[in-house]
C-alpha cells in the first residue's frame, strides 16, 4: 500500500507512546538489544530473531508454570495461585493441553466464529452510531464492550459484557504487573491485587460453572479481552493516522490489511518463558532454569517493516504474534476476524483521532482511551 512516508512515520510515534508508557524501562532496555538475534544477559537470554523465538516456542522444553513465565502469570490471574498445574492452558503439557485445545477447537473453528460474528457486528453498528450524527466514540470502549459480549456468548455467562470485560482486564493486568519483568515493587501489594481482581472475575462468572472447568473458563475470558481491547484500538489509529480507510472498505485488501496490522502491533509483543531443559538458541547454549524473553514484536519485524497489504509477511512470520507450535494462540481466527469487521465498520466513516490516552496499567500495551471522530 502507498502511504506518505511522514504519515507512516507520524503513526508509529503514536503507536510507541502504549509502550512508553505501559512498562518504559523494559521496552527500553529490549529495543536496545533488538540488533542482536540472540543476546544472554545473566541467566536471561533475550531472543529477537523469528527462527530463534519459533525453535524455543517448538523445540525446546519449558517450564510453562515456572515463576516470571505466561503460565504463572494467567495462574495468578485465574485465581489458581500456587495449585497443581492443570488447569489453565497456558501451564499445561501434553495430554491435558491436548484435551483442553479440543474443547475449545468448536468455538473457535471457522463455523464457531461464524455463529460469534452477528453479536460482535451487531454491538460495533450501535456502537459507532453516534459518528453518523457528528459524535465522537471512544475506540476503546467500543474494543471492550465487543469483546465482552464475545467472551459472554463464548461462556455460555448471562453477565454484563462490559463489566466482564473489565473484570478480566483487571485480573489479567494485576498478574502481569506481578509476573512480568520490570521494576521492583512492593510484593504483598500487588499480589493483594490480583487475588481481588481474581475474585472479582470468577465472581461473575460463577453461575453455570463447574468447579472443574472454571479456571479455563476464565482463562477464555482473559485471553479474549485483553487481545482484543489492545489491538483493536492500535489498529484503528494507524488506519487514521495514515488515512487507510479505502483499504479497510475494500473486501478484497481488508483481510491483508488486518494480518498486517496485527503483525505491526503485536498485541503480545514480549513472551516470557523459562527452560526446563539445556538446548541452543541462536548458536547459544540454554540451560535449565534460563529465562527467555521471546520478542515477538522483533521477531515478526513490526519496529522495521511497515503494514502493506499488497506485499504482506509471509504467513509463517506474520503469525508469530500469536506464537507457534501446540501452544499457539487458539483465538488467532477469531481476534483476526474482529479486526477485520471493526475496520469495515469504522471505514464509512472515515474516522481521524481527536484524543488518545496510552494504558500504563494494562497487562498488553494498548489505550486507555482513543477519541475518534468522522472525517466525512
């Protein structure tokens, strides 16, 4: 796609900003090493290469419920604390994972995600109403309310969409403020927090739950919002920022465009993980116990290549936002489609941003408000 070089480079200074603000010194200690496609520090080795990060997501063993890893972190968010690992996808291996992957291969199949799509469009068209009256909407709101009421219909929960949505935010930030690498702070307070918000989130989704499932029921809830509140917003403001509307609204540029804009802001941009056993990595010994920081951001090129729809990543790079391997994201299809039905449905409209907040507590680097309002 052409775009003016200065409306490119004006988009991604907005997009840095939910970096810069979310967690300033981590990204800025990972954008300094990202020259090096495999680089050890200590017992962390920090890896920015896609070949090296889908070998540690494929080949080597890991210990998914290990302290600092997305195991432990989404534990914490459900509320399953320091219990027998089992329970929430992300720390599982092999025939639990395998089963638990079948359970949700339904729902997320392309026939689950066609029966999903009525109720998430039919939310965007009342949402984004108030543009064709001259009204600003809030992109991040509408994000949060959409995938609130995808996660509702996904659980079978009779529960406000939009209080659900932010009660698995919560969790779901409180874990990785607890869990991620960063700053030091005060342990007891921000475990405090996340045993509340784990309460809060499996409060409301209480009714009509097994006691053996509800941790992979929230887990679906966490997982769900938290993609979709930080990527769908990111994705509109590049659009804006770079005037992709015509683009958005063609059938035949929109699903390149949305692969594109996914690959660009890699909703996950950093995969921690711990190895459970020696290994290479990059023509680099690992050792068990070694801390990986898996940049996905890096890896798939979105602080170097710009979004082109006429000229995508290969497949094989640009779905490495959403991981490899069995453990890959199971939501991809889904996250994938909403994007591409919120820029068809933005796309009339023409929109332009009239304010943006970044997040600094959110668990993925996002808005906590983004203001739009219609160009035409």
């Amino acid at each position: 796609m052409t775009a003016r070089p200065a409306a490119v480079a004006a988009a991604r200074r907005r997009d840095l900003r939910v970096y810069r603000a979310g967690h300033p010194v981590l990204f800025t200690l990972l954008a300094a090493a990202r020259r090096r496609p495999v680089l050890r520090v200590g017992r962390t080795l920090i890896v920015n290469d896609s070949d090296a990060l889908r070998h540690a997501l494929t080949r080597l063993p890991l210990d998914r419920a290990a302290a600092g890893t997305t195991g432990q972190a989404a534990r914490t968010a459900l509320g399953a604390g320091d219990a027998p690992t089992g329970g929430v996808l992300f720390d599982q291996q092999g025939a639990a994972h395998r089963a638990a992957r079948r359970a949700l291969a339904d729902d997320l199949s392309t026939a689950g995600v066609a029966r999903l799509r009525p109720l998430w469009q039919a939310t965007l068209t009342r949402g984004l109403a108030p543009l064709a009256e001259g009204r600003p909407v809030d992109l991040v709101a509408l994000a949060r309310e959409t995938a609130g009421v995808t996660a509702c219909a996904l659980l079978g929960v009779d529960a406000d969409p939009v209080r659900l949505a932010d009660a698995a935010a919560a969790a779901a930030a409180a874990a990785v403020r607890e869990h991620l690498p960063t700053l030091p702070r005060p342990r007891a307070r921000s475990r405090t927090g996340a045993t509340d918000a784990a309460r809060r989130l499996s409060d409301l989704l209480a009714e009509g739950a097994h006691s053996d499932d509800a941790a992979a029921r929230a887990m679906l809830a966490v997982a769900s919002v938290t993609t979709v509140v930080a990527a769908l917003p990111r994705a509109a403001a590049w659009c804006a920022d770079v005037g992709w509307w015509d683009l958005a609204a063609d059938d035949t540029t929109r699903p390149a465009l949305a692969r594109e804009l996914l690959r660009v802001t890699a909703p996950s941009p950093l995969l921690p993980r711990v190895a459970a056993g020696p290994g290479t990595l990059g023509g680099r010994p690992v050792r068990a116990g070694d801390r990986l920081l898996l940049v996905a951001r890096h890896a798939v090129r979105a602080h170097t290549d710009d979004p082109d729809c006429h000229h995508p990543a290969e497949p094989a790079l640009s779905r490495l936002v959403f991981g490899a391997g069995p453990h890959a994201c199971p939501g991809a299809r889904l996250a994938t489609a909403q994007l591409e039905d919120f820029l068809h449905a933005l796309a009339p409209h023409r929109p332009v941003v009239l304010r943006a907040r970044a997040d600094r507590r959110a668990a993925l680097p996002g808005w906590r408000s983004l203001v739009v309002g219609a160009s035409t």
